[in-house]
C-alpha cells in the first residue's frame, strides 16, 4: 500500500506542476515529485513504525 500511494503522490504532483502551476522543466517537475513522493514514503513508514511500537506495549 505503501508504494501504491508513493506512485500515485509522484504522478499527482507531476500532473499539478505541469498543468495548475505551469512549471515547464522537466528537471524541476522531476525533482519536485520526486521529494513529494519520497516524503509520503517516509511519513507512511514513521506512522507504521509508530504503530507497530505502540502495539506492543
């Protein structure tokens, strides 16, 4: 589930940099998805781990 939301967040964020806000590089388009996608993956790994802990007390 995890990797599912981390590609869509990368395409969403692509879509929304090329189309509402009318960036045309495609290295920032590029690097801006990029860190949303990685972002989303790390927030949905520290909210696992979190969870995971908190279950065994």
């Amino acid at each position: 589930m995890q990797e599912v939301l981390t590609a869509v967040t990368y395409l969403v964020v692509w879509l929304i940099c090329g189309k509402i806000i009318g960036i045309e590089s495609g290295l920032t388009k590029l690097l801006i998805s990029l860190g949303a996608a990685v972002g989303v993956y790390i927030l949905m790994a520290v909210k696992g781990h979190k969870e995971k802990e908190q279950e065994k007390e």
